[in-house]
C-alpha cells in the first residue's frame, strides 16, 4: 500500500488533478445525465478529474473539440494538457494511478484534508521538484529518510518550509 499511496501523490501532484483542481467535462443529456451526475457527484475530486479524462478520451475528435469549446480558455487548456499528461501514460502507469485513486478514496476524511494543506502550501512552481524530492524520501527507511532531508543537498535545494512540507507527507500518508 505503501507504494501506491507514494505514486498516488506524485500522481496527483504531477497531473495537477488536486483537490482544487476541477477540470470536468460537459455530462450526457436526458436519461444519461441523471445517471452520470448522480455517479459523479459522490466522487472524490480528484476521482472526478480522472472520470472527466477519461470521458473526454473516450470522445471522437469532434465531440472532444465541441465539449472543449463550450469551456473557458483556461480550463480547454488545463484539460488537453491532461490529456496529453495521461496519453502519456504507460497502460502500468495507469493502472496504478487508478489503484493510488482507489487507495486515496479509502484514506479517512482527516488524513485527505492534511494531505490537501500540505499540497497547497506548496506553490505551483515547486510542485514537480517537491513531488520528485518526495518520491526519492518515501522509498527511503525513516532513518536514510531523516538523514536526507537535514543533508547539505537537500538544504541547498529546498527553503525550510518545503523541507518541512516533505517531511509533513512523510507523517501524514501511512507506511
């Protein structure tokens, strides 16, 4: 569960499908629409942003570019950038970040809103580099992993507070 767990951070982090982020799809008319909002509307966000990629790769290219258009600029750009993102993605990859969404769903509500803070008290910029940093300090034990993050690289690379940040994720998603 570990591992899972670890890519399902990178994997949010990576795919900007935060919990902020909200790139969803245009739903199905008529009888379809009920179904498809009532299955999406208890769905984690992140859960959520991955159903709208995979809706929106499950479309033929017309009905892709028609959804997209009625979008604002912003998020028809937020969604192809996605899109492309999990394109991408080996058919292992993908299995797994689905099996990370299924294990992120199965966290309490408390441990997903700690991970949230601590998503977003990283900016935007330094996401990847926190991500990748984070990967490296999840496959280490706690003692590689403490010695890491007080070494001269690591202090050198990331300020005090995404080094705190780091060892906060640590903490907060189980071993």
């Amino acid at each position: 569960m570990k591992g899972s767990l670890q890519f399902a951070a990178v994997a949010l982090l990576a795919l900007g499908l935060s919990p902020a982020a909200h790139a969803e799809p245009k739903q199905p008319k008529g009888a379809n629409a009920k179904a498809a909002k009532g299955e999406q509307k208890g769905l984690p966000p992140a859960q959520r942003n991955l159903k709208a990629i995979e809706t929106f790769r499950n479309m033929s290219p017309e009905q892709r570019q028609k959804a997209l258009a009625k979008l604002p600029p912003d998020r028809q750009k937020a969604i192809q950038e996605r899109l492309a993102q999990y394109d991408k993605m080996t058919p292992e990859q993908r299995k797994a970040l689905h099996q990370s969404l299924q294990n992120w769903n199965n966290l309490p509500p408390e441990r997903q809103a700690a991970v949230r803070r601590l998503y977003n008290r990283v900016p935007p910029e330094r996401r990847q580099a926190i991500s990748q940093e984070f990967q490296t300090l999840r496959s280490m034990p706690e003692a590689e992993r403490r010695a890491r993050l007080n070494s001269d690289e690591v202090r050198s690379k990331y300020s005090v507070q995404e080094r705190q940040t780091l060892q906060d994720l640590s903490k907060v998603l189980p071993e």
